[in-house]
C-alpha cells in the first residue's frame, strides 16, 4: 500500500489492510512516520517513506514537507499553488520514482494498492515492474474533484485551462516527463496528459490516466459525486477510455476499537502536544492524533443497537479536510490566499 499520510485518504485504506490481514495477505505499507502506529495496529509492515527517498527526504521530511522545500527552490517562495503544480509535480515523481521501484522489487508484491491523488509514483512503479495495481479513490466520487479544484484554483484567479496552458509549456515539467519516458523507467507519454497530481485537468475520464485495471472509491455507487448523471454510463466510461472497472466498496469506517488516523489539527492542548511528541518522536510537527477516542465505538455502539432493533441507517460524513481547523482547508478555511472551506 502506498497511501499519504493525509488522514481522509489512509483511514479507508487501513480497514482494507486489516481484511486482507486477517485473511493471510502479508501487507506493506509505504508511508509518512505519524501514521505508523495506525498502520501497525491492522497487522501491516509499516516503512517509512522518507528512507525510500533520502535525497528529498533530507532531515526526516515527509513528502508534503519535501515538495514544499522543492517548490521554495525551484520557484521561490512567492510562487502560487496551480503554478508550483504545474511545474513540479512530475519533477517530485520522478525524485521518488527510482527508491519506490526498488522498495516495491524487495517486497515482490503480487498487487499494489495507492492513492491516484497524491502518491501516483507507485502507479508508475508498478507498471515499470510489471506489478498488477488497484487505485483507492476517497473522494465521494469522480465527479467530485472538479469542486475541489475550482476551489483551489478560483482564490488564486487562476482556471483549469491557465493550469493546462503551463503544464504543456513548462520546460521544467517537460524534461521531468522526458526522464521519466526514457531508460530506464521508459513510462508512455500518455501517462501525463491529463496533469499531475493533484491539478489533474482531464475529463476523458477523470483521473483516467491514473487507475489501474480496477479501481475502489470508498462510498456507494448511489450517494456519489457523479461525473455523468447515469452510473451506468459512467462506468462505461471508464472501462472503454481507461480500461478500469470501479468499485464501489462503502466509506471502509473498519472495526471497533480500530485505531484510526484523526483530523489535520493546528492547534493542540498541551496533553495532545505531548501524546503526539510521544507517539511520533517528531516535536516539529503537526499531524494526526492517532487514538481513537472513547467517543468512536461509543457511536459504533449505538449503531449497531439500532441495526439489531431494526432500524435503518444513513450514513453520512465530512472528510477529515474541511473538518479540521487548519486556515488552508478547514472548517472556516479562508487562509493562505487559497483553501477550501467546509463550512
């Protein structure tokens, strides 16, 4: 599994892993430090991602933290978000792309599970190896990425063509995607038509280009964010133009008792700070608190009380992004020039 250390995208994946687990598979997880304790506790083998990539990595940074340091030295600190996207991403995939093949050919998996959205360098490992693999989609549906990049994009005054227009023309993203075309990864060009993560521009499908011969989004197929209005047709879609089946495999909330990976917090009460530095024994940073607290299987509980008395059940949830309080993409997100705002 290669899945980023944004809590949203880990947490279906970790009661995927603890399935599997149960069942005898032997998973391994690629991922930032602060999620190991949640990924060991579904029985998974946990490696960090800053030892498959030490040379971006440099200084214990995650690759959020890596691509910040690669965007303020390539760009300078006063580059916008779409910008920095465009130029770089393929740059960061191809900085990743040679230690992830060579974690993934010591492990000699028979199947690879990664978020498209932010860690599509094991897609690509996976086809320079020749490794079957399966994208985990934890957004609510295809449909609805255009939201979330109109709204990363409309703050900086910037649209998804001014992102097509310098993906295409950016000589720095140009030559990334000549390495990565070349011995000895020799990827096919039609990988980065649509963009890079996560300012992907295509619509023939979305994400189209980034999935595998299947594909799992974490609802159901009827509460999706719909990218055509019929299901049917849009599965159609994307079995003839990408070549993937979806699967609609329910939002994954795993077991009681699971550990689970909490909310993108900024702001911590002195017990929290000191937990956190505990668990992760990185006092710099700031990322997802790890318990579960006694409230998750008391809800759970309750649950499955009114389940045995018969009752129906609704499900619905707001993803760990805009329920945080970060200024970026937060509950009242209005910070750093461009976020997303929950509320």
């Amino acid at each position: 599994f290669d899945v980023e250390e944004a809590s949203g995208h880990i947490n279906p994946s970790l009661a995927l892993a603890a399935r599997l687990v149960k069942r005898g598979w032997a998973v391994h997880y690629l991922s930032a430090e602060v999620m190991r304790e949640c990924i060991e506790h579904t029985g998974s083998t946990f490696s960090n991602e800053c030892e498959v990539a030490p040379d971006i990595c440099r200084g214990g940074m995650t690759y959020f933290e890596a691509y910040e340091r690669l965007r303020r030295d390539e760009l300078g600190p006063d580059s916008k978000a779409w910008e920095a996207r465009a130029h770089l991403e393929n740059l960061l995939l191809l900085k990743k792309l040679p230690g992830t093949i060579e974690w993934l050919r010591q492990r000699n998996p028979d199947v690879v599970l990664y978020c498209p959205l932010w860690n599509r360098v094991a897609q690509l490992a996976s086809l320079c190896l020749g490794v079957a693999h399966v994208a985990i989609i934890t957004i609510a549906g295809f449909g609805g990425f255009k939201k979330i990049l109109d709204e990363f994009l409309t703050p900086e005054g910037a649209s998804v063509d001014d992102v097509r227009e310098l993906y295409l023309t950016s000589d720095i993203n140009r030559s990334a995607i000549d390495e990565l075309c070349a011995e000895p990864f020799n990827l096919s060009r039609s990988l980065f038509l649509q963009g890079a993560p996560i300012y992907y521009f295509g619509t023939d499908p979305p994400f189209g280009n980034t999935l595998g011969k299947h594909a799992l989004v974490t609802t159901i197929a009827s509460l999706r964010d719909p990218f055509l209005d019929s299901i049917e047709e849009e599965d159609k879609m994307y079995e003839e133009l990408a070549g993937s089946k979806l699967h609609y495999i329910g939002p994954m909330i795993g077991d009681p008792g699971m550990l689970r990976a909490s909310t993108h917090k900024a702001a911590w009460t002195e017990e929290e700070r000191s937990l956190l530095v505990e668990y992760n024994k990185h006092p710099h940073r700031r990322r997802s608190m790890l318990r579960p607290s006694a409230d998750d299987d008391k809800l759970l509980n309750i649950v499955k009380k009114a389940k045995s008395l018969g009752r129906r059940i609704c499900l619905v949830t707001l993803g760990t992004v805009v329920t945080s309080d970060r200024a970026a993409f937060g509950w009242h997100g209005t910070g750093l020039g461009v976020s997303i705002t929950g509320k």
